[in-house]
C-alpha cells in the first residue's frame, strides 16, 4: 500500500513539472491562394496584420474556403534534462516496474532462497546419511567382535571344563596306579618276612 501511494505521489509530482516545462505547440499557417480570399482566425495580432495586408491584395470576386490552419499537436515533453540538480529526480528501477513486475522479483526471491535453504537441507542430510553409515559400519564391527568374544568365552570356558575333566581322570589313575603299587610293594614286604620268621622258627625247633 505504501509503495502504490509513493508511485501515485511520484507520477503527480513528474507530471506537474512537465506541465510547467511543456513545451509550446507549434503551428501551421498556411495563406490563402492569390486568386481566393479566405476567413481564417488568427492566432496573434501579427498574424492579424499579415492576414489583413494579404487578402487586400489578393481579394476578387469569387469567395472559395479554406480548410483552416492545421495545427501540428506534438506530445508533452518533460524536459528533465533541463531541470537543475537538485530538482532532477532519481527514478528507481522499483518506482517505475509495475506491481506484476515487482510481485515476480520478489517470488523468484523467495524461490531462490528456499532452494538455497533446501541445498542446505540436502547437505546436512548427505552429512548425516555419512555419518550414520560410518555409525552402522562401527556398530556391525562392534556386533561382529562382541559376537568373537563370545565365541572364545565359550571356548575358553569349554576347555577348561576338558581340562578339569581331564586333571581329575588323571588324579584318579594316579591315585588307583599308586595305591596298587603300594600294595604290591607291601604285599612282597609281607611275604619276605613272613618266609623269614617261619623258616627261624622251624630252625630253632631243630635244635
């Protein structure tokens, strides 16, 4: 609404300075032919007196009209290149462009910025699908090593579960190995001294 009122202020203003520059009308008279006498309306006293001096001396009896001085309208001009500095007006590209005009910048403005801030938009989602992948491709190796180390928890765990198996397999065929050796060894042992005592006996009987 402002920007319409200055214009129609701005238009008023340019069209009251070139009333008051226009330029004067120029004219076409055209005399009368040497044997015709004409009634034309002058347009100053000087053309009165030329007239007057004319037709008395081409005036005869015969009368024909004339078609009247033609009268050349030439458009009004604002002569702004004559106006003085400080009276010469600056016309904007946004004073003299019609509101349609003005309309289409500013939607093409606003189309360039919203592309401008979808590029953006687009960027930091290009930046953020990166940074996902990179957080997907840590994750799946943090999946994969959690998964090995599982896996050699099992094992571990299995192998010593063998291992305790296996030590007391052997604490058990140590023990019956040892325990049959003692008793073999014992039994000898016996065996030797009771031969000894019985022989000492029958010996001793003897005498």
């Amino acid at each position: 609404m402002a920007s319409r009122n200055s214009r129609s202020a701005m238009k008023e203003q340019l069209q009251s300075r070139a009333n008051a520059y226009e330029f004067e009308k120029p004219k076409l008279v055209f005399p009368p032919s040497p044997t015709s006498s004409c009634t034309i309306a002058p347009s100053s006293p000087r053309e009165d007196d030329l007239m007057k001096s004319d037709t008395e001396g081409w005036a005869t009896s015969s009368t024909f009209t004339v078609t009247p001085a033609v009268t050349i309208t030439d458009l009004p001009l604002v002569p702004l290149l004559e106006l003085q500095p400080e009276t010469r007006m600056e016309i904007t590209a946004k004073a003299a462009a019609s509101p349609d005009i003005l309309a289409i910048a500013q939607l093409q403005a606003s189309m360039k910025d919203a592309l401008q801030g979808l590029a953006k938009a687009f960027n930091q989602i290009e930046t953020q699908t990166e940074r996902m992948n990179q957080l997907t491709l840590e994750i799946k190796a943090r999946e994969q090593l959690e998964a090995l180390r599982n896996e050699l928890e099992t094992q571990i765990r299995q192998q010593k579960e063998e291992l305790d198996a296996l030590k007391q397999t052997l604490e058990t065929r140590i023990t019956e190995v040892v325990t049959n050796h003692i008793k073999s060894q014992v039994y000898d042992m016996i065996k030797d001294s009771l031969a000894t005592v019985i022989e000492d006996k029958f010996d001793g009987w003897r005498e």
